[in-house]
C-alpha cells in the first residue's frame, strides 16, 4: 500500500462512525450566507438540524425531498448562531474550483431515513 494515503485509519477507528440515511424535510439559506439550514428526518434517531456550505451550489429548494448521507454522531457544533448537528457528506470537495456533489441514495423508495450506512 502506497504511503502516499494521508491520514490513513483503521477499520475500528472508521467503524466508529455511525453514517445513515436522512431525508431532507426542509431548508433554507442563512442569510448574508452560502450556509443553508437543513431539517433532516433519521427516521428513530429523530430529526435533526445541520448546517452546511453548499449555498454556493445548490438552492435549497432543491434538496427537500432527498436522501443524504449523514454522519450522525459527529459531535454538535454552533455555526452562525445555529447548532449544526451532523454532517452530510459530498464527493468533490477538495477542490476551490470544484463543485460538490451531495452523496444520495439511489433508490429512495427503498431505503428508510434512519437506515445504517454498512
């Protein structure tokens, strides 16, 4: 394996992440922002409330409905005034120039808001 992989962990280190699907129920801009508020459904962990950068790119009308990868036992965070209660995680992110792309569930139907990410 190349040395080149930074920050390398192990799998009990990544098994401690608890990753699940969330449908976004709503979400806004914060103003003055490229923030945009998300309410998410985790279906029995309830709902919760995230804030993520991705203003930049997407409009938020445009995510209520979706289902997201949610890293959900990321310790709380206040952002702007807001408590910030996980993290949806996006492809693509390393770069300025680059535009993120939200990691979504396939096939919605079939996945429930709250399911574990494996």
């Amino acid at each position: 394996m190349s040395s080149s992989h930074r920050g390398q962990v192990t799998i009990d280190e990544f098994s401690k992440l608890d990753l699940r699907i969330a449908k976004v129920l709503d979400a806004s801009r914060i103003e003055g922002t490229n923030l945009l508020k998300l309410k998410l459904d985790v279906g029995s962990l309830g709902e919760r409330q995230v804030i993520a950068g991705l203003g930049r790119w997407y409009d938020p009308r445009d995510l209520v409905g979706r289902s997201v990868v949610l890293v959900a036992n990321l310790k709380p965070k206040k952002i702007r005034g807001y408590i910030s209660e996980g993290m949806i995680l996006a492809a693509g992110c390393g770069d300025s120039s680059s535009v993120p792309h939200i990691l979504t569930v396939d096939d919605p139907d079939g996945v429930e808001p709250g399911s574990k990410v494996c």
